[in-house]
C-alpha cells in the first residue's frame, strides 16, 4: 500500500481558474521578496493555497531551531483547528513524514487512512477529539543543498451536505509548485544572508584596520555601528534601511588609511594645520568607496563623507546643512560622537552614558538632527544593552 499521491473520492473543490492560479505563480517568481519581506510572502503563499483549492485553510511550516513551526496560515473553521499556529508542530507525525520521505501525502477523507501509515495514529487521535473529517493535502518545501526544509498544506472538512470530497488532482503539482516558491525563497534568503555576513565581516575588518591606526578602539565600529542601527529603527526606517544602516556605518572612518602616523596617533591637540589634513579623512574615504555598483558600497560612500557634517552647516568637508546631509550620515554621526562621548581614550575620560545623552540634547539642532537625537532617546535602553555588552572592550 502507498501512502502517497491518491486520487480519492469525486471532488468538491472547484477553486480558481487554473489560468488564473499560474499567472499568480508567475507573478509571484517575477518579484522574488526580499529578505525582510519573507513574512508577507509567505502569507501570501498560504493565500493562493487556500484560494487554489477553495480549501478551509493552509499552514506553513518551516524549520527554525531543528523544529518545524508554523510561519504563515490562512483560513478558519473546523480545518483550522489542526494548523493552529499555537500548536507544536514538532509532534506532528504527517508532517515529519512529509519532510523525511519528501513526498506529498494526499489523504481524502482521514477516516479512511489505512491504521499501518506511519502518521494514522496521530492523524486520526487529533480528528477524533475533534470530531472532523477532513481532507488533506501536504506537500515538501525543498531548499537547494538542504533537503526538506518544511511543509506546505490545505485542509478542508465537511460541505453543507455533511460530505468530505479529497483535493482534486490537479491542485497536486499547483501545490508543489507553491512548495517550490517557498523552497527558492528560502534558499535565496539563506544566500542573501551569506552575502550579507560575508560583506559585514569585510567591512568590519576593512574598518578595524582603520581603526587600529586610531586611538580608537577596534570594539568602537560594533558599538557605532549598533547605535545608528538603534537610532534608525526608532525613527521608523524600514527593515531594509536599518540593516544598511547597521552595515554600512563601521566605514564612516576609512579615510583615516590615507592621514599620516604622526597626525592620527598625536597624543596632544593638532595644529591647524594637522586638522586641516585630519579634515580630509571624509573625502579619502569617499574616494576609496567611489563608483561601486553595489547599494551598500554606495550607502558606505555616503557615510564617509558626510559624517562630520553638522545640521548647522559648521561641519566638514564641505559644510552641508540640515536635509542637504543625507540622512544615514545624520545618523551615524550621532552613532559616532555617542560612543566617542561615552569611551575612555588616553586624551580623555568617558562620560556617563547618562550624562552624555544630556550633552547631545544640547546639541540638538547645532551638531546633531534633532529627529536623530529623539530616536537615540527612544531607544537609550538598546543603546544601553549595547554599551555593557562591549564593557570590557571599552576599558
């Protein structure tokens, strides 16, 4: 006996127009979501499920921490009551069976699944407390190079007439197709994060050597860094805007590669002259990050040159003010001068963190955006967390 694929009784389930349904799939393959649109994606998914087999609803499940969990689900009434996102997927039975074997399992009416299946007994134990008959339609999520990766399904229980009709046969391959959109869509957040790890890392080496050159020191790129990311999220940028943020802001500093030993490391003040090729590290960098087709090389040369701009237009290099600074560099240098504020270097003593949020309201509107300012405020306890999570660093 296969457990498999099985025609079933007549259907009851007419649902969309079969043109219709792969002109959506098409639609859904020609936009790939981004990594931070996934959530909506997958609800989208479990929509057109739901839609393409006029089913009671649809659940996704996918791994997170070695247990499959539900991330998306549409639908109501008495199918519901076995895709419950509150449920533990884990002991689900079917759907360990569907990820092990890899193989869709279409069951007509649970009542009639043979007792020797290998998911039968649970199946059949959370129906009868039910008390649901139902149909069910299951299908792997495949990601390239990692096999299984979760579970696609619709169910649907009885009609007005009392009766449970299975899920046609040609909503199977319109089901493994849907499986397979999440199985890409998976597969290329997982690469997209690689990339993205991959170019935070050469970032954050790039900007400790930079910094090693500095009295700074190499922990100041992961707590400026986190701090602007902070500040971005509570002015309400999105997803996207934030992670550029985060990984864009350790390169605020790179043009100090070009400023001489005997500036860069001089204990005392600089003469004005000093400062007047100290104030070119903005404009090194950006010569070093210029005319990169990349979108975070490029949010990278925005950084460099314009974090020691001031609102006020009495920054460098070239005196920009207000909106004319673009908004990541408003950010960062408030990133920036925070933890400068707030570390210790052999010139000077750190400011209580405290104290030091006082000092940048003061200069709220002179040095710093004060939309900027009220973020750092909104979030000063993630910029807290922060600060003590590199504690040791900063002695």
């Amino acid at each position: 006996m296969r457990y498999g694929v099985t025609a079933g009784p007549t259907a009851i389930h007419e649902g969309r127009p079969l043109e219709e349904l792969i002109g959506t799939l098409g639609a859904m393959e020609l936009v790939p979501p981004s990594v931070h649109d996934l959530t909506g994606h997958f609800r989208e998914v479990v929509d057109v499920a739901v839609q393409s087999a006029n089913a009671g609803a649809a659940v996704l499940y996918l791994h997170d921490s070695g247990e499959l969990r539900p991330v998306a689900y549409c639908g109501g009434g008495l199918a519901a009551a076995l895709c419950d996102p509150a449920a533990s997927a884990s002991v689900c039975t079917l759907l360990r069976h569907v990820i092990s074997t890899q193989a869709i399992v279409s069951i007509p009416d649970i009542r009639d699944i043979p007792s020797q299946a290998p998911y039968a007994a649970h199946i059949l134990a959370a129906c009868a407390a039910k008390g649901l008959p139902m149909s069910i339609l299951a299908a792997p999520v495949r990601a390239e190079s990692a096999g299984a990766v979760g579970v696609l399904e619709i169910l649907d229980g009885r009609d007005d007439s009392g009766n449970v009709g299975a899920f046609p046969p040609r909503l199977v391959p319109l089901l493994a197709a849907l499986a397979d959109q999440v199985g890409a869509t998976v597969t290329n957040a997982r690469l997209k994060a690689r990339l993205r790890d991959s170019q935070y890392e050469t970032i954050l080496r790039l900007s400790t050597a930079a910094e090693f050159r500095d009295t700074d020191t190499a922990a100041h790129v992961f707590r400026m860094s986190h701090y602007s990311a902070t500040i971005a999220r509570h002015m309400g940028l999105d997803d996207g805007d934030i992670e550029v943020t985060r990984l864009a802001s350790p390169m605020h500093d790179i043009g100090k590669l070009g400023i001489p030993d005997q500036i860069l490391r001089k204990e005392g003040p600089l003469t004005e002259d000093e400062w007047r090729i100290m104030r070119l590290h903005p404009k090194i960098g950006a010569d070093i990050l210029a005319g990169s087709d990349s979108p975070l090389l490029q949010a990278c040369e925005e950084v460099s040159i314009s974090h020691h701009e001031k609102v006020d237009g009495s920054g460098y290099p070239y005196g920009a003010r207000g909106d004319e600074i673009p908004l990541i560099g408003r950010i960062v240098a408030l990133g920036d001068a925070f933890d400068a504020i707030t570390s210790k270097r052999c010139y000077k003593d750190e400011l209580p963190l405290d104290d030091a949020l006082g000092t940048v309201r003061g200069d709220a509107g002179k040095h710093f955006d004060p939309e900027c300012v009220r973020a750092l405020e909104s979030g000063f306890s993630e910029i807290t967390e922060v600060h003590a999570t590199f504690a040791a660093a900063n002695a």
